[in-house]
C-alpha cells in the first residue's frame, strides 16, 4: 500500500506542474476581466508542485515532514479562495472579503497544525481540531453563499463551477471553450 501511495503521489505532483503550464498557456482564450483567477490558480498549481517535489523527497527520506503540507497549505488555500474572489467581486467587497477569507484560512491551518502536532486524543489535539473544523465549516457556508449576488450569464457560470461540471461552463461570460467538445455551448 506504501508504495501505491507513493506512486499516487508522484501522478499528483506531475498533474501539478501539468495544470500550471496549461493554465499559463491558455490564460490569453479567458476574457481580459477573468485573466486574474486564472493566473492565481495557475500560481496555485505552482505552489503545490514546488512542495509537493519536497515531500516527495521527504517521504523518500523515510521520516515524512508533517510540516511541509501545512507550509503549502498556507500560501495555497487563502489564494484558492482569492481566486474565488476575483472572478465574483470587486472593490472595496473584494479586499474586504480577501483579507476576512485569508485570516481565516490562515487560522484553519494553524488550529489544524497545533492540533495535528500535539499528543492525539489530548486536549490540544482537540482544541486545534475544533477551532480548524469551526473556521472550515466558516469558509464552506462562505464559498457556497458566494456568487448570490451574480445575474444572468455569470450566475449561470459560477453555479456550474460550483458544481464541478466542467462541459457546462457558461463560455458567453468566462470567454473559454467547453473542456469536452470544444464548443461554445455543449448543454
């Protein structure tokens, strides 16, 4: 099983520097207006890659470095989360959102690394895993109420991205091309 996970891990960590070449390659097919969130999640996919080469490395050292994870997770989960952001709001809503989403992020991470790092079933393992499941449940009722205030074409958009259904991107508002038949429209 050891070396099945390994080797997942391996397929992950291409499909990163994958995603992240692909999203730089393809930023300029995305309306002008939208190039922002393509280029944080191509910046995400970097990230990721960079560390998860790390803990490959950790992993093969024999002594995997808990740390590591927790390192890419800050600097990725709050620019997943700007990434959001940026295609839903602007202004004054944008930077207030940003800096109110990040710090909570931010202490999601923290919580779940005290927690994680700490004697489990003690009661800093639970206070860490308390605080990172409230600010998570937090950030999960957030995200899903996001995009409520978008009309027509965008709202379509954002309800499909929200629902991982990739053929049914509304390409009028995002300026792509559907993922399975190339088309403008495929539903």
């Amino acid at each position: 099983m050891e070396e099945l996970t390994y080797r997942l891990f391996m397929v992950a960590t291409v499909g990163m520097l994958a995603g992240t070449v692909f999203l730089l390659a393809s930023s300029r097919e995305v309306k002008p207006e939208h190039r922002r969130g393509v280029y944080i999640s191509a910046l995400v996919c970097g990230i990721a890659w960079y560390h998860y080469q790390k803990m490959g490395a950790s992993w093969e050292s024999g002594s995997y470095d808990t740390g590591l994870r927790y390192v890419d997770w800050v600097l990725t989960v709050p620019l997943m989360f700007v990434e959001v952001l940026a295609v839903t709001r602007k202004g004054a809503a944008y930077n207030e959102a940003v800096r109110n989403w990040g710090i909570a992020a931010t202490v999601m991470i923290g919580a779940g690394y005290y927690g994680e790092t700490s004697a489990a079933g003690s009661n800093e393992y639970w206070t860490g895993f308390v605080i990172a499941m409230a600010t998570y449940v937090w950030l999960m009722r957030n995200l899903q109420a996001e995009g409520e205030g978008l009309k027509g074409d965008e709202a379509a958009a954002f309800e499909n991205i929200k629902n991982l259904n990739p053929c049914r991107l509304d390409n009028l508002s995002f300026g792509i091309h559907c993922t399975c038949c190339r088309r403008l429209r495929c539903y």
